[in-house]
C-alpha cells in the first residue's frame, strides 16, 4: 500500500502505542533479570566478569603482547561464561534471551522507524486507530452470530419462491458465518438485500467482530455518517484521512445504502470507494433496502452495475424482528 499522509490524531495514538509496547517490553525484560539475580547471586558475577571483556582486549592491546591469541582467550572464557549462565537459568527454568527485552515488533524494536521510514508494524497501528476512529462515528458495534435467533422468522413459505423466511436466513447466517470464519483478505464482496428490520445489519457487524478478532483492519458504520465525514474533510471542514482508509482496510461495511442524503458528491465518493476497492480486489460489504432497479435509478448504471455484477447477492427475508422482538417483550410485561 502507498505511503498515506494520517491525520494528527492518528499519530498520537499510534505513537503512544508504540511507546507503551517498548516500554512495557524492557519493564518486563528488567524484573527478569532483578528476579534471576536475587534467585541466582552468581549471575551477578558472571555479568560483572563479562563487562571486563572489553577492558581486557584493550590491556591486551597496550601490553604489546599476542593479541590475536589474547582476544581469542578472552572470547573463550566469555563463551564459557554464556554456557554456565545458560545452565544456571535452565535449571530454573529460564533462558538467557529473557535478559533481552522481547519487542512486539523485533524489525524496529518498537521504534516505528526502520532506515529512517515508517515501519510496518507502525503503519498497521495508524491503519488501526484510522479505521476505529471512522467505525466510532456511529453508535454501531461488532456483533455475534450466536444472538440471531431464527425464532423471529416464520417458518410459513413464502408464495413465490416457497422458501420459508427462517429456511433462507438460516442458509444466510451460515453462509456469512463461513465468510468470517473464511476471510483472508481477498474475498468477494457482498451484497445484502431485504426489507428493514431483518438482519442485515446484524449480519454485518456479526462478519465485522469476527474479521476483527483475526487482526483485519474493519471500517463499518452507516453509509451517511462515513460520506458526511468524507464531504467535511474534502471541504475543509474537518481534518482526516478517510477516503484512504475507507479505500485501504481490509473490509468495508457500508450500511443502509440507499437512505444517505442524496447529492452529486455523495454518489460520486461511493462510486470511487466501491469502483477503487473493486480495482485492488478488496471486499466490501452493502446492506440495504433496495432492489437492483432502484440501485440504478438512484445511483445510476455506473455504480448499480459494480454492486449487481461483482457482489454475492445475499437476501434477507422476514417481517422486522425490532417490532417482533418489541411486542415480545411487550406482551411478557
């Protein structure tokens, strides 16, 4: 991925990170070594001996003597030095590589720096906190599979296709169940259909709190707010990096398409992210309300064409499971 210009924000949390981390990993590395010495007081003088090493090769040097053979000797006791600490530790236990702090990341040593540019591993936290930062504009959150129940859908068929509700969202959940279990990254977008209230977001936010728990960068939110945001940094308004977060994380769940305020820049911005992600082959996921005539009529063939033609179609199918839950829950009072 191309190097991204990330807002202010950004920065700081993904610095503080990489601070704690470092931190965190010579704390650790310290109270190992002050634990060993108050439990083996002879690693103490194995240290003190080896420090001399230096001091020693320089002595050899000034006394004019064989210093090939000098070094070689002092190389040797250090050597057997390393052996018996080696064996002290192991008969507790331990191993000398304790000694070391043990960084998250060994390329940079939680620097974020490496040759005087941006470490992966500091990239992957700037894409991480851009990602969070967008997700938390709304109030939606990672969901599980487990809390779908099929209880709220008939089992009654439907008259046109004979599928019952409960039969077609069972095959649903299983099969984003199986993408979330599956995702790698590289995936097919998809697209779920249906009227309101009958899972879909749910759905998506169940694939978002799966693929997040494997490491994968997630942006999710309703498809108004995260255009909103994108229109106030275009303008000025606000400062950030959203178009190219909202390009480059691993998933991308827009939800309720189709009930954004409609306007030239907002059709023009979702035509980009889809039509950009689509070029870099990174999936993408759409709930909404529409069908594919109304795809069309409100965005056009450009951007009906891409979802219709590159999207698993998935549909949702039941009466709104909010009122069913409500009136559930109503009727038990």
């Amino acid at each position: 991925m191309n190097t991204v210009a990330f807002n202010r924000e950004t920065y700081q949390k993904a610095s503080a990170e990489l601070e704690r981390r470092r931190g965190a990993a010579n704390a650790k590395a310290a109270a190992f070594r002050e634990r060993m010495l108050r439990e083996i007081p002879r690693l103490a003088e194995i240290e003190r001996l080896m420090a001399l090493s230096s001091s020693k090769v320089v002595q050899a040097i000034l006394s004019g003597g064989d210093v090939d053979a000098a070094v070689e000797r002092i190389k040797t006791e250090n050597l057997s030095l390393q052996v018996e600490m080696s064996m002290l530790l192991r008969e507790h236990g331990e191993t000398a590589v304790n000694f070391e702090p043990q960084y998250t990341c060994p390329v940079c040593q939680d620097t974020g720096t490496v040759n005087g540019k941006r470490c992966h591993c500091f990239e992957a936290l700037l894409r991480e906190y851009s990602c969070r930062s967008l997700s938390e504009l709304s109030a939606m959150q990672p969901q599980s599979f487990d809390d779908l129940s099929l209880l709220f859908y008939s089992e009654k068929p439907d008259g046109r296709s004979g599928i019952s509700p409960r039969a077609r969202m069972r095959e649903v959940i299983e099969y984003c169940r199986c993408y979330a279990a599956d995702f790698d990254g590289k995936d097919v977008s998809l697209l779920l259909r249906g009227p309101t209230g009958v899972g879909k977001t749910h759905l998506s936010l169940a694939i978002a709190g799966a693929v997040m728990q494997k490491g994968y960068s997630v942006v999710y939110g309703p498809v108004q707010r995260l255009l909103h945001r994108l229109e106030k940094e275009h303008f000025g308004r606000a400062e950030g990096d959203s178009e190219e977060v909202l390009l480059n994380c691993d998933l991308l769940i827009l939800d309720d398409v189709g009930t954004e305020f409609s306007s030239p820049f907002y059709t023009s911005a979702l035509y980009n992210i889809i039509n950009g992600r689509m070029l870099d082959g990174k999936p993408t996921i759409i709930s909404t309300n529409l069908n594919q005539k109304e795809l069309a009529d409100r965005y056009g063939e450009a951007i009906a064409s891409r979802i219709t033609g590159t999207f698993q179609p998935l549909v949702c199918a039941g009466a709104d499971v909010r009122l069913l839950k409500l009136k559930s829950s109503i009727g038990g009072n």
